[in-house]
C-alpha cells in the first residue's frame, strides 16, 4: 500500500499517457480509415499504414513512461542513440526498405494513380507500361500487355515521371 501513496503522480501520469495513447490510436485508425474510403483505397493498404502510425505512437509512449517513472532523460538518450546506431549499422544495408516503406505512406496519401490505372514509368534505360494490379508496403505490382506481373519498388516510382495513361474508375462501364 505505501507503494501506491509514494508514486501516486507517477500512477496517474502512467494511466492518462495510457489514456491518451489508445485514443489517440483510435483517433488516427478512424482518420485514415475516412481518407482511405474517400481515396478508394483497398482495406490492407490502409490498415499497413495504421500499423505503421500505431507504432510510431507506441514509442512516443514508452519515451513518455520512461521519462514519467524517472529514468534521466541522459539514459534514455543513451539508450534511444544506442538503439538507432545499432538499427542503422543494421539497416544499411536494407536502407531500400526504410525507404520502399517510407514511400508506400507518400503514396498511400499522395499518389496522382491508383490500382487500376495504366501508367507508364519514364525510365530511360528501363520504360515500363503497366495496369497497377496491388500497391503493397514495399512494392507495387504492374501487369503489362503481354500480361507480365512485374514488381517495381515503392521508392522507384516516387524517383521516377509517371505518366498516367488511363484511369480506369472513370472509364468503366456496367451491364446488367
């Protein structure tokens, strides 16, 4: 019982970041999710996206925890800075990943074409033309004429001209 008197500030501090942190959770899943269905865009798109925010906001609450129950803010940095060279002596080598995904979330949001379109990638060793089959977090998949499924990476098309040469949603016809 003298546990819970002594640390009390710490106790509620615990529970409103707790608080907080599944709100707002609920609050960015429920915004992405409105700009998806605005967008059209499928359901596994955006529930990678809402992983990713999901995580990024568990780690803003763990910091703040740590920081709550008293842990020098000079360890946590320690730790943090000590983490983040380790990932990234780890990650140099996979530097395409952190940047595919990076780029999923632009295109995610950003994106002049979605699944359906035909585009064509303005690459002058490489010129692709291609119908988006699935945009992923990593890769898009294009299908060409010849029905070839070709994975381009995420990164690639935000660094490349896309042109897009037809929009499927608005040309597509219903019979009954």
């Amino acid at each position: 019982m003298e546990f819970f008197k002594l640390y009390i500030k710490e106790e509620i501090a615990t529970g409103v970041v707790i608080l907080v942190s599944i709100i707002l959770r609920f609050l960015v899943a429920k915004i992405v999710r409105r700009f998806a269905r605005m967008s059209e865009t499928l359901e596994h798109r955006t529930n990678l996206v809402i992983k990713y925010f999901n995580l990024l906001i568990g780690t803003v609450a763990i910091i703040a925890l740590f920081v709550i129950w008293g842990v020098k803010t000079q360890d946590v940095i320690l730790v943090v800075s000590s983490l983040f060279a380790v990932i990234g002596v780890a990650m140099f080598a996979q530097w395409s990943i952190l940047s595919n995904v990076t780029s999923g979330i632009i295109i995610f949001f950003a994106a002049p074409f979605k699944i359906g379109d035909t585009i064509k990638i303005h690459d002058k060793d490489f010129p692709i033309e291609g119908e988006i089959d699935d945009i992923r977090g990593f890769h898009t998949f294009l299908k060409t004429k010849e029905g070839e499924l070709i994975t381009y990476p995420n990164s690639l098309l935000l660094q490349k001209g896309i042109s897009v040469i037809k929009n499927t949603a608005e040309e597509k016809e219903f019979f009954d």
